[in-house]
C-alpha cells in the first residue's frame, strides 16, 4: 500500500463555496497511471475536532487509517483568537489496493475567532448526503459550549478517548447517550482484560476484586465490574498498565496485541450502534 497527497490547495478567508468548488477542481486532476482519474471512495464522513496541541498525532492517525476506511475527513481546528475567518487545506489522497489508486479527501479548516463557535454551519454543508457521520474528537470535550453541543448533534456516532482527559467527565458525557451512540478508546483498551476476567465466572462473583492501572482504563474496568456483578468494587489504584488481583491471587495478564492509534479508531469506526455495556459501565463509575 502507498499513498500520497496527489493535489493540495491552500486558502485564506476561504467560504463553503469555494471549499467545494477546489474539492470538484482537486477531483477532476488526480489522473492514474493510465490517464484515468482515480477511483474516488467514501464510506463516511469523518469529522474530528483538534485544537492546536492535538494536531500533530491526529494527522499520524489520519495517515495510518489509509485505505482501510476511505472517506472524507473534516479536520477542525479551532483558533478562537484574532479575526473571525476560515483559512482551510484541501487535499485529494490517493492509495494503491488491489491494483486500483483509491482517492479520499482531507479538508483541515482553521477556525479563527469567533467561527470556532458555529462548527456545525461548516460541517452540515461538507458532510456527504446519505453517509455517516463520526466525530472523533480530541482532548477533553467542553461539555455545554456550542462546539461540542452543535457537533454531536450532527454526528451518528462520537468517539472520545477518556484518557486524554484532565477529569474524568463521565457522568456529563452520560448525558448524550440518548442522543447518539457514544465511544471511548480507553474502553476499547480494557477489551483484552474483559474477555479474560469473563472466563473467571461465576467464582468471581464473592471474591475481592482490586483493580489497578491508568486512571481511565481502570476506572472504566472497575464500572464494568460494577454493573456486571451488581456490587461494589473497591477504589481504583493509580498504576501504569492495567492489572487486577482476584481474591488474593495477581491474575497473569492477558496477551495484548499491540494497537496503535490508527487501529483503535479504525476499530470504532465499524461500529454504528450504541455500545449498552460501556454505557452500563459508565454509569456504574458514575454512580459510584
């Protein structure tokens, strides 16, 4: 597999308008090997919201998706300070799969001033009819302010990582699962450890459970030990990697393949419905 940005257009105080009509000019330039234009693919609309600081391994994770999810990429960066415009980079990216050149787009938008508060207007307009939505959004959600409220309104599906967050918000983040289908990646770390604790019932169930490990991770697992043994677990410890000690005895961890950023949201973006035993666990810790 290879890929390349094939056209790329930069533009200052750019409008929706003109966003669109580089996307058709970019299109109609990206010519194969054959003099065929190259196919173009999309399976969503892939909208994620990076500040600044989170810029840099949001593009590592876009570059590592490649043709496993094929779509059109919204990138948001929201600039609050100076002048009210949008400054946008479009670009048309192409990938070798089976002997076809497969293109998707990538239209990273600047948001200065006060256009980092109405993302939506920017987003509806550029979403693909009759797709999905997703938003990945990066770092700690502001919970109430008109970004977060306008774009998960928007989206099928929000994919947070927890782990990025300086409070674990969970019980505001709770909120919005009757509003759309919510994930987490530091949920979706806890999988190997899940499937192993599973094979430990029915014993578990009177034995002294200690869960240790990073904050979110932890956190999570012991809610989902919570709400599956509909009793209380003792306080998370403060750890670098995940373990639990089960009655007494350290289990040996599981066998965790190494997933890389690029993986994980690839992993979330196949799914479509709500995730109902992460919520369970999330309102479990919640109420904890």
């Amino acid at each position: 597999m290879s890929q390349a940005i094939v056209e790329a257009w930069h533009g200052e105080d750019v409008s929706i308008a003109g966003i669109e009509a580089e996307l058709a000019r970019l299109r109609g330039g990206t010519l194969g090997t054959t003099g065929q234009p190259h196919q173009r693919t999309s399976v969503m609309t892939h909208v994620a919201w990076v500040p600044p600081e989170w810029l840099d391994a949001a593009e590592r994770t876009l570059e590592g998706l490649a043709e496993r999810h094929p779509s059109r990429t919204v990138l948001l960066v929201p600039m609050p300070d100076g002048d009210a415009r949008v400054d946008a980079d479009v670009s048309v990216r192409c990938f070798g799969t089976g002997g076809v050149s497969v293109c998707s787009e990538v239209i990273e938008l600047r948001l200065r001033g006060s256009r980092a508060g109405a993302p939506s207007s920017l987003v509806l307009p550029l979403a693909i009819s009759d797709l999905p939505v997703f938003l990945r959004w990066r770092g700690e959600p502001p919970f109430g302010a008109a970004p977060w409220e306008q774009l998960v309104q928007v989206a099928d599906r929000v994919i947070v990582d927890s782990s990025e967050w300086e409070e674990l918000r969970y019980e505001e983040l709770a909120g919005f699962f009757e509003m759309t289908a919510v994930s987490d990646i530091a949920w979706a770390r806890t999988y190997d450890w899940r499937v192993g604790l599973a094979r430990c019932w029915p014993g578990i169930r009177e034995q002294e459970i200690r869960v240790r490990g990073p904050r979110a991770e932890a956190t999570l697992l012991r809610g989902w030990l919570h709400a599956r043994l509909g009793r209380a677990i003792r306080a998370v410890e403060p750890a670098g990697e995940l373990a639990v000690r089960l009655g007494g005895e350290e289990l040996r961890p599981p066998r965790v393949l190494e997933a890389s950023p690029s993986d994980l949201l690839s992993a979330e973006l196949d799914h479509f419905g709500r995730d109902r035993i992460y919520e369970e666990a999330v309102l479990a810790a919640v109420r904890d």
